[in-house]
C-alpha cells in the first residue's frame, strides 16, 4: 500500500439480498460495486452537479481487491476510502471494507482524469487537486 494515505470518505451501505451468489455470500463482483459506489458519493460531495463533469471526467486505470473474509447478508458494509499521492492526472485510491468493524476485504483503484471530448488525461483540474492536498 502507498506510504501515505489520507481517509478522505466513509460510506454505509445495506448488504442486499441479491449482492449474494448462489454460495450464500456476497458475490466477488459487488466488492468492487461497493468501492465504486464509496467513490462516487467521494466525488458528489467533492464536486456537486453533474455541469461540474461535462468538460473534466474520470475513468478507473485499475482495480483490485483482496478478499480476507466472505460478506453474509444480513448487515451493512462500512467503506473507508483513502487517497494516496496525487500524480499529475491520477488519484491512486484505497478501500477497506468492514462489517461489524472487522475487515472482510481491501482494494485500490487508480482514478484518472479525463478531458470528456478527446478521451485523454488531463492534470487533476487545480480546484480539485487543493481540496485533495
């Protein structure tokens, strides 16, 4: 994990009945559904407004997430997302992933920015890059 990382955002959120697979716990692929969901309520509250998105957006180089402990259904999942050192268009994030305050799963995910016309990166846009510092 990055040397220094910063809690920037911590989400709630229910475990569902359909999240489970047919092996009685939470299927592998809502793991990262709950990263991606810490995220973007991350970037709402960082950048409200969807006109705040229509020039600048993001996309995801990576993600990855390591499974300590299967997720049951009932509870709730508690999301800490971290951000580690800013590069020049990307965010590397950080996610563990708790029930009951013991950790079931970590990830990361490298966020990216994006010019929305050419689908190129750009430099994290500087109001965006303070908040984060």
């Amino acid at each position: 994990m990055e040397p220094r990382r910063k809690l920037v955002h911590v989400e709630r959120i229910p475990i569902r009945w359909g999240d489970m697979d047919a092996m009685g716990h939470v299927n592998n692929t809502v793991y990262f559904r709950y990263m991606e969901q810490t995220r973007i309520s991350w970037f709402d509250a960082l950048v409200p407004g969807e006109e705040a998105w229509k020039s600048t957006g993001i996309v995801i180089a990576n993600a990855t997430c390591n499974f300590k402990r299967p997720i049951n259904y009932p509870g709730t999942v508690d999301v800490q997302l971290y951000i580690g050192e800013l590069g020049g268009s990307s965010v590397p994030t950080f996610y563990e992933l708790s029930v009951n305050g013991e950790l079931y799963a970590d990830g990361a995910a490298t966020v990216v920015f994006i010019d929305m016309q050419k689908q190129k990166p750009v430099r994290i846009p500087q109001a965006i890059r303070e908040v984060l510092q």
